[in-house]
C-alpha cells in the first residue's frame, strides 16, 4: 500500500520536465529535466543577474543614445529605444509572474481561480500546466488529462511554443500515469502536430532518466532512421552508449555517423566523440 501511495503522489516536477517559457530570450527552459531542479524551485540569484543584464542594457542604449548625434553605425532610432524598453519591461513582467507562480506566493489555487485565470491568458502554457498539476495533486488523473486536451483545443494555433510545452507535460502524464499504448498514441500526436525532433528527443530524455534504456535505445534507433543527417541526433546517441557503458557499439556507431553525415559535420562529430569518451570512456583512446 506505501508503494501505491507514493505513487500517487505527484510533484509540479512531473509535469513541467522539458517546460520552456517561449517570451524569454532563446525560450528559456524553466524546469528541466537535466538539472534535477523542482518545479517549484527559483533560483533568486539568477533573478538579480536579470535584472543586472538589464541595467547593463539600460547603460548601453543610454550610451547609443548619446551618439545619435552621429552618423556612425551604433544610431539608433527612436522608436527603436522604445521598443527595446518596452520588451524589457514585458520580460521583467513574465519574471516576476513565473516566480509568483513557481513559489506559490501567487496565483491560481483553486479550479475557480484558475479558470477565470484562463479566461485572461488562454495562452499561457505555464497557467494550463499549472492547472493539470492542480488536478494531479487531487489524484485526478482523468481530470489532468482533461485539462491538458482542452488546452490544447483552446491555444491559438500559432502559440507553437506554448502548444508545446502543453504536448510535453502531457507526455509526462501519460509516461506516470497511462498504458504504453496510450503512452505511445500520445507520442505519435505530439511528433504529428510539433517540432518532431525535440518531442523525440524528450521521449528519449525520459526514458533515460527513469532508466528504461531498453525503451531509449529503441527511441534513438528510430532517431537515426528519421534524422540520418541530422549531427545532434548522431552526438545524442554516441553520448547515451558512452554514458551506459556501451564503448564498442558507440565506436561502431561513430563510424555509420561519419559515412552519414556531410563532410563539415563529421568533423564536430568526430571531435565530440574524442572528448564524449574521455570523459565517459577510454581516456587512453
């Protein structure tokens, strides 16, 4: 019976594995499955760095200001400096509501709350996620699952970012909670309707991290059937043999991957490969 209580017990971690906030420069990953960072986790020295970069930022275009005077390459417009601003305030804005929602300092804590939430920011892929936890932490699974299907039907076609992101903590739900049928029909939909690398490459990020290697190096031989020429998929793999002690097979692979790849792409192959297995296989080769 403990065992079955344990696993009933959720954490926002679950979900959020591979969550990335697509309004922040480069789409920043907030809960990653990699660092072993909680969902519920911010980092406030990371926060002061932001806000440092910002003040940084601030100086610089004071200082291109200073040169409008200029013909010089650094002139900058008007309208320019205003629209930086005004992105820099949007992003100091998406930060403080991330922390707020992360820390449970604010936000939605009830299914009232959270729909009246939604009907503000339908888009809003950390609001939608949040709400499948909520479910989650009253042992509604069906009711998770909901969510997360409703959102996906409400979000703007063109919110591929947020969509994602909704895709994925699907994925996670199925993967804890759901058969490997219904596990592998969600993954067919999600590689349908995204980025079919990055959801493969999660799936695979999963079940590595659970230690289902059987199922990972099934995942990444479909990997390299779908993305031959593709050098991160090929660096992917060679680590994941390296890392499980697979040294021989990842040799062999090394040698497929450079008859597959371009010739500029062998090389990076080639040179990660030396330094992947000094580091996780014979140093002495």
């Amino acid at each position: 019976e403990d065992d079955d209580d344990d696993e009933a017990e959720p954490t926002a971690d679950d979900l959020f594995r591979g969550f990335h906030d697509p309004k922040r420069n480069g789409g920043g990953l907030l809960w990653s499955s990699s660092d072993g960072l909680d969902a519920g986790a911010t980092d406030a020295g990371a926060v002061e760095h932001k806000d440092d970069d910002d003040d940084d930022d601030d100086a610089e275009d004071a200082g291109d200001m200073d040169d409008d005077d200029g013909d010089g390459p650094r002139r900058k417009s008007h309208k320019t400096r205003q629209k930086q601003a005004e992105r820099k305030r949007e992003e100091r804005e998406l930060l403080r509501k991330e922390i707020e929602l992360t820390e449970g300092t604010s936000g939605p804590t009830t299914p009232e709350e959270f729909e009246r939430q939604l009907l503000a920011e339908p888009n809003s892929s950390l609001l939608w996620v949040q709400y499948m936890t909520h479910k989650l932490s009253g042992a509604d699974v069906d009711g998770a699952r909901a969510v997360a299907r409703r959102a996906l039907r409400t979000m703007n076609y063109r919110e591929e970012e947020e969509k994602l992101n909704v895709w994925l903590a699907l994925l996670n739900l199925e993967h804890k909670y759901a058969s490997q049928d219904e596990l592998d029909k969600t993954f067919r939909e999600a590689v349908q309707y995204n980025d079919a690398k990055r959801v493969f490459f999660h799936m695979a990020d999963m079940y590595e991290r659970t230690e289902d290697l059987a199922a990972a190096d099934e995942l990444f031989k479909a990997m390299l059937k779908r993305f031959k020429g593709d050098k991160d998929v090929w660096t992917a793999v060679l680590k994941f043999k390296l890392v499980h002690g697979q040294a021989v097979e990842a040799r062999s692979l090394l040698d497929r991957a450079v008859q597959s790849l371009e010739p500029r792409l062998r090389v990076q192959v080639v040179l990660f490969f030396a330094q992947a297995e000094f580091e996780h296989g014979d140093a002495d080769r």
